[in-house]
C-alpha cells in the first residue's frame, strides 16, 4: 500500500527503531512510548485487521509474538509484566489502518497505561447470554 505508514516502515522509507524483523513481521518501537519499550509487531504484508488475517498469516505471526515479548521484557529488569493488545476498527481506537500488535510493557500498576473491563454481567440473563453464544458460534467459519 503506498501510502500507508506503516508499509512505508516496512520498505524503510520511514526510518523505526527496528528491534526485530524477518520475511514475515517487523517490531519496532511504538513512536509514542505509552510506556518505555512500548513495540509494534506487524505483518510485513499489509492486512487492515484482525478480519483479514488468513491461517498461515496469523500463525506466523503469533508465533513470533512471544519471542519478541520475551526480549521486551528481558531488556529492563524494571518491566514487571506486559499488556498485549491490538485494536480493529476506528470504533475500537484503531488509528492506523495497517493491523499492529502494541506490546506495552507495565512498570506499576500505576503507569500511563490504563484499560476499564467495565462489569456489566447484571445486565445479561442466561437467556441473553444463549443467545448471543449460540450467534457467534452460527458464525464460525464465515
Ligand atoms: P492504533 O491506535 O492504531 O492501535 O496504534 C497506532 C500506533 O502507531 C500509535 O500508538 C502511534 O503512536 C503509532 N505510530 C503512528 N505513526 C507512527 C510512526 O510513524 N512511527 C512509529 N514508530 N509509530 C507510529
Ligand atoms: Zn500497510
């Protein structure tokens, strides 16, 4: 995609703090550094989101995700555990169009990284809940 940024990164036409690549994914680190050592790991190959991924891509992928974390995490002894996460849709705060995995490594519980799971399980009867589960499993494989 040519005027996507993150292909550009990709073809070095934009130059990234590369901590790791090969044919499949290259992980660089995130511009705004959320917290310090904050990376990206994306596909080489432009897909928008996690909708587009086939098998293989997403196996290779995944595969090297722990890895990369692992590094991450072992390049300061102050990172006490990592929040991996990867946003899809303008909706779920997805700002660039090319899927990415944030690996953004967690000092404190206190650090400039926050995430709300608000409990809302009041709000559901066992029959809403039937009802949803049994959509999304009619849905497998589309
Ligand atoms: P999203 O909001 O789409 O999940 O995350 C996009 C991320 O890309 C943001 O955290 C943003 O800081 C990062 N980003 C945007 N432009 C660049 C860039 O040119 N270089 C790097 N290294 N990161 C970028
Ligand atoms: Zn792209």
């Amino acid at each position: 995609m040519k005027d996507c940024i993150f292909c550009k990164i990709v073809r070095n036409e934009i130059p990234s703090y590369t901590v790791y690549e090969d044919d499949i994914v290259k992980a660089f680190l995130d511009i705004s550094q959320g917290t310090p050592g904050h990376t990206l790991v994306i596909p080489k190959k432009h897909i928008a989101n996690i909708f587009d991924y086939d098998e293989e891509l997403a196996s290779a992928v995944f595969d090297r995700i722990p890895k990369i974390a692992r590094a991450v995490k072992a390049s300061n002894p102050d990172i006490k555990g990592m929040n991996i996460l990867n946003n899809n849709g303008q909706v779920a705060y997805q700002s660039v169009f090319h899927s990415h995995f944030h690996l953004v490594p967690r000092y404190t519980s206190n650090d400039d990284f926050k995430m709300i799971f608000k409990d809302n399980s009041n709000k559901y009867s066992p029959e809403q809940l039937k009802a949803i589960q049994e959509s999304i499993e009619q849905h497998m494989g589309d």
